[in-house]
C-alpha cells in the first residue's frame, strides 16, 4: 500500500559486515511557491549550492551513497562490504506502512548495521556524527462550541467560544520557563551526561549569529539549559498550527462554531510516545471546560533514538569522516525524528549510524531548499572510506 518502497543489493563480499542504507525519495510541498529563486524540481547551481526541492532531505544525501558504491565498483570491481538499499516514499507523512514492509522482509534486510543519512552536519565544513534523535507525538485538537458559526452581537455572552477555550487550554501546556506542564511528562527523560553538556559546550556554537540567523528577537526554551542542550536532549511542546473563525480581508464578526489545532511533543531518551499520548489527552480533558466538546486524534508518533559514542561503528563513522573532509568529526545529537530507527532496531536487531552531510541553514520543508556541493563531494569520499572502515571492524576483524 501506499508509494513504492525500492530495495536493491550486492551480496558478494562474504564474512564481510552487510550494511542496510536507507533514505527516502519523497518531498515535502513546495508552497509557498512564489518564494522559490528558481523552479523548484529543477536542480539550479548558484554559489556552489544545489537548489531544488530534496536537495538535503533526502535526495542529495540519499544520492551522495549511491556515487560512493558506484566509486567503489568501478575502481575495484566490488565492495568491501556486503550492501542493501532500501528507499521509501512516505517517510515526509511518518512512513505509515514501512514498518510492516520491515517485519515482512526481514531476511531480505538482514544486516549487521543500518546507515541512514538524513541529518545535518553542525556546521558548513565541520562534519558530525549525530548519536541521538528526538522522537515525536503529534496530535490534532478539535473544539465544537456550536452547530454553527454564530453572530458575536445576538450570542456573544451566552456561549463559549471555541478559539478562546483553545487558546486557553494550549496557554496551560507549558509555564513561563517553557516547562510541560502535563503531569508524568518528565517521568522518564533520560537526562544529560556530564561528559554530554562538556562535548556540547566545546561545539562552535554562537547563540548570537543563531538568533540573527532565525530573525529571532530573542531565544527561548526551557530555564536551566543552554540552547542546544534544548534542541537535542530536553522535550518542548508546540503549537504547529491553528484555524478558527473568520480569518478573510473585512470584518465578519461571528463566534466560531470550531477551532483546531496541531500539536506536537519532540521527545527524548527515554520517553515513550504511546505513554506520552495517553498522558498528553488525561491532561488535556481535564483542563477542557465542559462548555465546549474536544476531540483529540493522534496524527502519528516515533519513539526517540540513541546510541552510545564509544559504539564501534560510531568510531567507524567518525574515522571516515576525518578522511572525507580533513578534520576530526564532532558528535552531535538532533532535534529531529527518524521513526524507522527504532523498527529497525527492533525488527532487524540492527545498530543506527547517522550519517549526515547537510545543513541547519538549508531550508528542509522550506522554499529554496538546497544542498551545499563541497559538503556533497567531501561526503561521497567520506562514505567511500566508511565502507571500508565498517568492513574493518572488530566484530568482523
């Protein structure tokens, strides 16, 4: 069901490791399509930058592994390792029917690691080994106060209006210091390591040139941890979107019969997503007033991920790395969700190794998505000496 998933592979390295490379073909939309500098599914070069819509989420990094195979094969005839792809069409709505594709072929994708690039690099030249995602539970919140919209003179008074109610239940989410307020939401964070915040504070992170980058006036998250701490290791709520009443040029003074909102929990290590659910609708009936009714429908979920530094195909990744760009890789986590990481964990009894060359800046799901072409390059030579370096790991040695 669904778009096509597409599998290949080249088994003819034998007792070398068998690697899995996932990624996926399918984009987000291109709206707003007037801010595009150039059509957006056709690939245009400007200042060493590729722009099209997929430049990094997925394709170019997708891609980026099939010219390192193709290096591989016609210099040497062969891999180094054993390899699988599998390339799906769904991971941008949550890859609603991966995880079954994953439990009905597991022989063919038996493999000893999995290698996913579909994350960021810190920063321009600075390449990284990413060791965390944040996992996710989204949700839509639907309020119906009447049968219809109603006239704000006749009836304002006598009922609720939805988008009030709205705004007030989402108010109660979190506190001033961006701190959830559902009850048990924090029960199972796991939280920062010493050595964790010590590696973080050492990345070449400026929170000025952040902000101004961000056109943000100011920063903000939850008190008592730095901005990357936040971005990677601690879970905030947010409010995706929201609709209600008239919202056309003019006036149209009316009550809303409905409001809605999207909403979403980034969560982390070791948080659960269905728990988290059940948690985020306890509290959310609750604190709706019976004056108006709620449905609450969960969109869909992942769980978090995360592997540990001295992992030996981490220390592969970032030996490989230090080949493809000239300089010692640093270890980052990301705010982002991969849900397939954890079936394949799960399913397979397979490791996760991120290995990402895009970056922060790039526009994923925005007009004028691009993929920096040195980054592109320096990773097709550093995915080149991964394979090798995968195929020269203890557990195959």
């Amino acid at each position: 069901p669904g778009h096509p998933v597409v599998y290949g592979d080249w088994l003819h390295a034998p007792g070398a490791p068998t690697v899995l490379f996932y990624g996926h073909y399918d984009v987000q939309p291109v709206d707003p399509i007037e801010q595009w500098l150039s059509p957006p599914f056709e690939a245009t070069v400007r200042d060493n930058e590729l722009f099209a819509r997929g430049a990094t989420d997925d394709k170019g990094q997708l891609f980026m592994h099939l010219k390192a195979i193709e290096a591989h094969l016609r210099q040497d005839g062969r891999l180094p390792i054993n390899a699988r792809v599998i390339f799906e069409g769904e991971e941008e709505v949550g890859s609603p029917n991966l995880d079954a594709i994953i439990r009905q072929h597991k022989e063919e994708l038996a493999c000893d690691v999995v290698v996913i690039s579909d994350s960021p690099m810190f920063e321009k030249g600075v390449p990284s080994i990413c060791y965390g995602l944040r996992g996710l539970a989204y949700f839509q919140i639907d309020l119906r106060g009447s049968t219809t919209d109603l006239h704000s003179g006749s009836f304002g008074g006598a009922v609720a209006n939805p988008a009030f109610v709205l705004a007030q239940i989402l108010s109660q989410m979190k506190d001033r210091g961006g701190r959830v307020k559902i009850p048990g939401f924090y029960d199972d964070v796991r939280e920062l390591t010493d050595r964790e915040r010590e590696e973080f504070k050492r990345l070449p992170f400026n929170e000025k040139q952040y902000r101004k980058g961000l056109g943000a006036p100011r920063l903000h998250g939850e008190t008592g941890y730095s901005t990357l701490e936040r971005l990677w290791a601690r879970p905030p709520f947010e409010v995706n979107g929201l609709l209600s009443g008239f919202t056309g040029e003019g006036s149209k003074t009316v009550i809303p019969a409905t409001a809605m909102a999207k909403v979403s929990m980034r969560l982390v290590p070791n948080q659960d997503p269905d728990r988290i659910a059940e948690l985020f609708e306890a509290y959310a009936r609750k604190i709706a007033p019976k004056t108006v009714e709620i449905e609450l429908t969960r969109m869909h979920g992942g769980k978090p991920w995360m592997t540990e530094l001295d992992n030996r195909f981490v220390q592969a990744a970032a030996r490989a790395a230090e080949q493809g760009f000239g300089r010692t890789p640093v270890y980052t986590r990301e705010g982002g969700s991969i849900p397939v990481v954890s079936t394949f964990q799960s399913e397979l009894n397979a490791p996760t190794l991120l290995f990402g060359i895009g970056l922060p800046d790039e526009n994923a799901h925005a007009p004028n998505e691009k993929l920096d072409l040195g980054n592109f390059f320096g990773g097709i030579i550093a995915s080149a000496y991964l394979y090798e370096e995968i195929a020269a790991t203890e557990q195959h040695g």
